[in-house]
C-alpha cells in the first residue's frame, strides 16, 4: 500500500508485476484479456464482466481471467461475490498470493480485521518476500491496535497510556504522502516480471498489467496471475521456515505438498467443506466413529473460535507409489485455543488428486 493510501484507509492504486502462476492455459489463452483490461482501465466495469465472462466460459479454470474477474466485481460494490471469488482462486492456487492479498482488501472494506490478518499471512507464507502483504499486515495490526486501545479507553477514560497510545497509532495511519503523489498508470507501470520464490519458471513470464481502484489496508494486487507453466513448490511453511526448494522434491512429493498447503488454507479460513473435501472416503476416523459423526465433530469445533490460524514447518515427505508419509511440526492457533503438535498424515492418490488416509498428533 502506498504511504499516501493510508490516509483514513482511502482508495489506492497499484501496478504489480508477478511472474509466475499456476494456471495451465498456454500463453495464447490470454490473447484476449488485453481488451477486458483496458475496459477496466476505461471504468467500464459492466462491459468488462461481460466480456470476461465471456472468455471464461470457455476456460472456466483460467487464473488470470478470473482474477481479472475478481477485481471487477469489487468495482461493481459486489464484494461478497468477488470474496466468493478469490476465496475459490485460493483453493484452487494455494501458492499464489494475490488472491489472498485481495480478499484481506475487502476484508477490511467489512472491517473484518481479523480475517484480514489470516488472508495476509497466508500471503505471506505462499510468497516471503511479498512486500505488498507485509505493508497491509501492518495496516492492519494498526487498526486492531487502535481498536484494542479505544476499547480500553471506553473501560477506563483516564487512561493516559492507552490515550498517547492511541494518539500514536492514530498519527501512523493518517500520514499523508508526498502532496500531489499519484500511483503508476498502466501506460507508465513496467511490465517486467518478478518471480515467485520457489516457483517461478527459470524464464519468468511477463505479466500483462490491469489498473484498478481497490479498498485498503493497501491497494488489492491488480495484475492478473500470468498464464506461464504450472508452478509445483509447496508453499505453506511459515515465513519462518524454509520451504525445500522445487528440485529437492519429486514431482509427486510436490503435489503431496500442495495438496498439504491447501489442506492448512482451507483449515485456516474455516472452510469447513473445503477442509473436508481433503480426506478419502476410507479415512481412519478417531476412537473408531463413525464418518458422519467425525464430520460433525469438526464442523462444530472449526467453527467454534473466532479466526484459527495453521502453519507447520519444513515438512518431510515420503512417496512409495500410490502412498505418501507426511511429517511436520504444526502450529495451531485459535481465539480460544493454541498449541503445537508433531505431525504424520498419510496420503493415497485418488485419480489426480492425493487425499488424507490418516492423521496422528502426538
């Protein structure tokens, strides 16, 4: 987010460049997005939905055109259908970061910090050096911050501490910009490209850029993902870790380890029927219940808490065909609860897909 966005969390422009993403289009798909943003950049939002709908109709899986998708959805004051949107881009690209970058956006548009926050981080842990992210973490901790030390104030009013305090945060989200400061347009924002860590090409793609005005905390990504090779690297260690780079694993570890990152997402954003969608139908159930029962059992404890947060560390991944053996150190953090466990999950391969066959915490 720019500096002068902060501003009583005003709009903001951006041009960003990505070089990297998951979408298995060819280069060529995207021959006709061009026109899609420039009726973006015109502000003629209606015919830009047209058209992009249009286009995926015949690529329904395309990243770019439904990021694109996303972005003129907010402008149309639809953001429960763009948070649809990007919520499903984050499923189904775990590892790409703009669409959590987005949804964190319009979070905050609702005021739903928290959630904000969780969307940041997933950023953040999909792509550590995502500078954009890290800026609206900030913004955002800001805005709890300052929520938190009025709440103490409302508690206690001759508070002196909470009240400088207060004053403080105040004055760090309403410093204006240089006067007269404008964010790059398309004609003048460079199209070269930045690659992902651990997952861009050797040759990274340029990514075709789109303009748009999006809510803060710091303006939502308005590059479309591009449409270069798939990108396979795991992308759910926490910024703390370091995830094994692309050649350590083989090409079915790295779909196991997708899958995991995925797995943690969908567990982070308390989407339980995603979270389920995961485990095999001949999933080893706990102290031998019954599937429907430890269905129900999970829904009623991920929904409890407020925000839940999953991260884990390096994981080691073992494939022997169709099985593969998972280990890591997971962190689980909740409104209610935290803790930190050892973990071995066991994963069989279900057509394309890998699915959890067991999980034990110890």
């Amino acid at each position: 987010m720019a500096s002068s966005a902060r501003s009583h969390l005003r709009h903001a422009l951006l041009a960003l460049c990505l070089g990297a993403t998951l979408s298995a289009a060819p280069p060529a798909s995207a021959d006709n997005l061009p026109e899609v943003q420039r009726l973006i950049r015109q502000g003629q939002y209606t015919q830009a939905l047209e058209k992009v709908d249009a286009y995926l109709a015949t690529r329904p899986k395309d990243a770019q055109g439904r990021f694109l998708k996303g972005i003129i959805l907010t402008e149309l004051n639809r953001p429960n259908d763009a948070i649809l949107l990007f919520t499903k881009l984050t499923e189904d690209y775990p590892e790409l970061p703009e669409p959590y970058n987005n949804l964190a956006v319009l979070y905050a548009q609702q005021k739903q910090y928290d959630r904000a926050r969780t969307a940041l981080e997933m950023a953040i842990r999909t792509h550590p050096s995502y500078a954009i992210a890290y800026e609206n973490l900030g913004d955002v901790y800001a805005k709890l911050a300052s929520q938190a030390y009025d709440k103490a104030l409302q508690l206690d009013s001759s508070n002196a501490a909470a009240q400088n305090k207060l004053a403080l945060i105040r004055d760090l989200v309403s410093t204006p910009g240089k006067p007269g400061a404008r964010p790059p347009s398309v004609a003048s924002a460079p199209a070269a490209a930045s690659p992902v860590p651990a997952a861009a090409p050797s040759t990274p793609a340029k990514a075709p850029v789109a303009t748009v005005v999006a809510a803060t905390p710091g303006a939502a990504t308005t590059t479309p993902p591009t449409t270069a090779a798939p990108a396979t690297a795991p992308a759910a260690a926490p910024a703390s870790t370091t995830a094994p780079a692309p050649e350590a694993l083989d090409p079915a570890a790295q779909e196991v380890a997708k899958t995991l990152a995925a797995w943690a997402a969908a567990w982070s954003r308390k989407d339980v029927k995603a979270y389920l969608s995961f485990y095999a139908p001949g999933f080893d159930t706990p102290r031998g219940m019954s599937r429907k029962a430890w269905e129900q059992e999970r829904e009623e404890r991920i929904s409890r808490p407020s925000w839940i947060k999953v991260s884990y560390d390096t994981p080691r991944i073992t494939v022997e065909g169709n099985r593969a053996t998972v280990r890591f150190r997971q962190h689980y953090r909740a409104s209610n609860f935290k803790s930190s466990s050892t973990k071995t999950m066991v994963f069989t391969k279900s057509g394309n897909n890998w699915l959890i066959l067991s999980e034990d915490s110890r």
